[in-house]
C-alpha cells in the first residue's frame, strides 16, 4: 500500500479529537516534509509519518499501549514496513532502536515541535514567526517551562540527524513559519 496524505488525515481524525493533538501531529509532519526536502528524500511519506507518528496516542495514551497499537491498525491496513517501523522506533519505550534517517528525524522532530510550539504560545504576539533560537534555548533551561519534555531528547534528536541544537531548532522553526496559519501560530 501507498497511502495518500488525504488517508492518513482520514485516518489520524478517525482517532484524535483534540486540536492539540491533531495540531501536533501537523507540525511534526511539517518539520519532517521539510527535513525530506532537504535531505532529498520522499517528502510524502516522511510526511505521512509525522502525521501518524501519534495517531494512536489519544485512546491508548499508556507507554504499553502507545504507539504499539498504532502500530498494529497500521500494519492491518497495509501500511510499509519502513513506516511502521519509524513510528514503533520514535519511543524509546518500544525497545525499536533508531537506525534510518527517517526514524532519527522523526525522533528529533516530535519533541521539538512541541516545544517550539509552547515556546511561540507564550510570546506576547503568540507567533512562532518572530520566535528565536534564542528564546527557544532560554525555555529549555528554565525546567517549569513545558516541564513534560525532555530537554535530553531535545539535545539527543539534534545529534541524531547530525545537527547542533541551534541548527536544529532554527530548521524547525523555519518549517512550521512556512505553514504558520494551519498550525495556528500567525498570532495575534
């Protein structure tokens, strides 16, 4: 099977309800289309794995369950292997150790999405348009501040794509401004 953007939509809305969530899942495929792009690789399905990455998170959110049921409708409804495999490898949990460059970004993608996402809600224009590295990096050492993210996996996803943080957090920053309305992070 090849799935279509427009089935992983589908399928991502069949079990999320919540905006956060389904806005998560839009920057993470955001940041790995634009990771594709500039790796020369499939844009669609590095896409499509960002979108699913969670799918499954909001009715099976315990570490037993997440992602590996995901994992089990997508393998039922034929999805490749490869993606399969990046979405079980994202968790630590999952015991699916990292080894493409699909896996790597997708893992170094999911968290900093959210927390570049946390880090533009709090600006006074609620935009990640004018966010900076800089104030990326101030949050991340201030620990009350979207205290449920590992600042390791921050640092751990920038060495797993061979990049510094500040390269990092720019690209991702870069991506998600290319698509600032659908995220909901224009601002006021």
């Amino acid at each position: 099977m090849s799935p279509t953007r427009a089935q992983a939509w589908d399928l991502l809305c069949e079990y999320t309800q919540g905006d956060r969530l389904l806005k998560h899942a839009q920057a993470v495929e955001i940041a790995l289309r634009g990771y594709a792009r500039k790796f020369g690789v499939d844009e669609e399905e590095w896409g499509i794995v960002g979108l699913l990455h969670d799918f499954d998170y909001e009715r099976w959110p315990d570490l037993k369950d997440h992602p590996l049921r995901g994992s089990e409708i997508l393998q039922e409804l034929g999805y490749p292997d490869c993606m399969i495999r990046a979405i079980l490898s994202h968790a630590d949990h999952t015991g699916v150790v990292r080894c493409t460059p699909l896996e790597h970004t997708l893992f170094a993608c999911d968290e900093m999405t959210g927390f570049v996402t946390a880090a533009a809600l709090v600006r006074p224009s609620k935009s990640v348009l004018d966010l900076e590295v800089r104030s990326v990096k101030k949050r991340m050492k201030d620990k009350a501040f979207a205290r449920a993210v590992s600042r390791d996996d921050l640092h751990r996803g920038a060495e797993e794509i061979g990049l510094s943080l500040e390269e990092h957090i720019t690209y991702v920053i870069s991506f998600m401004c290319e698509r600032a309305d659908e995220l909901g992070l224009r601002g006021v």
